[in-house]
C-alpha cells in the first residue's frame, strides 16, 4: 500500500488537555500528531486510515506492544498519552 503520511491529520480542542503522539507507519516512516487526552482511541485509526490508502491495519501500542482494540477508551484510559503506536497492515 502507498503511504501519504501527509494525509493524515488531527484535529484538537486547545481548551482541554493535548497529548502528542508518535505513529509509527509499516514503511519506517514517522509522524508526531497532537490529539485531546479524553479523544477515544478510535480518532488514532481516523487519524491513520488515509495515510494508508485504504489497506487494512492494526496499531499497536503500549509495552509490549498489543493490538489496540478498545476503540472507545480515551488515550489517558488507554496509557497513550505521549506515547508512540505503530502501524501494522493486516
């Protein structure tokens, strides 16, 4: 799949509490992106699903890293703030 890390992007409230994120992509590549403490952790996958072109993928975070499946946790539940995830295509 062709990666186009410059689509994906975030969007952040600034009146409440920011987290920076490092995603890592299949490619080796990197981007920081800045997301809400409280955002669910399904704003990573919309965040990472155009960069991706439409190929199926996991993110993995945490240590060790596990697939990240709790779609509705928020990064701060899911210990993802100021952390970095990798992208895994399936």
């Amino acid at each position: 799949a062709t990666l186009d890390k410059d689509a994906a992007k975030s969007t952040v409230d600034a009146s409440k509490a920011v987290t920076k994120l490092q995603v890592r992509f299949h490619d080796g590549s990197r981007k920081a992106a800045e997301f809400n403490e409280d955002a669910p952790v399904q704003e990573i996958f919309d965040f990472v699903a155009p960069a991706v072109a439409g190929a199926s993928f996991q993110i993995l975070g945490g240590f060790p890293p596990k697939p990240l499946t709790e779609k509705t946790m928020t990064l701060k539940d899911a210990g993802l703030c100021n952390a970095a995830v990798t992208v895994k295509l399936t």
